[in-house]
C-alpha cells in the first residue's frame, strides 16, 4: 500500500504521527508528511489506524 498526505487538508494535529511514527511525521510547517510512501506489510495495519484517525481525512490511501 502507498499513503500520501493532502496538504491542503492536513490541520497538523498530529494524530497519524502518534499512531504511526514509522510512516508519518510533524514537518518544520507543523503538517503531517509522509516518511515511507510504500508501507511496509508489517506496518499497514498500524497506518491504516493512522489513516482512520485523521480528523480532515487528509491522508490518502493508494
């Protein structure tokens, strides 16, 4: 699976970071951005949750 993170969307509120730090970070501009655009398998279920979290539906499954 890809993820990525519709920056026009994202309010940085940084629940898809707590959930998962493998695959999403807080920028410098306080935004979510994606580390790993292809998650690894043993990571999906995790950035999945990551996905469901985000209050603006800013991250995008692929």
């Amino acid at each position: 699976m890809k993820v990525k993170v519709n920056k026009d969307a994202c309010i940085g509120c940084g629940a898809c970071a707590a959930i998962c730090d493998k695959i999403f970070r807080i920028n410098d501009e306080g935004l979510s951005e994606v580390i790993k655009p292809e998650v690894p398998k043993e990571d999906e279920e995790t950035a999945k949750e990551a996905i469901e979290s985000c209050p603006t539906g800013a991250i995008i499954e692929e």
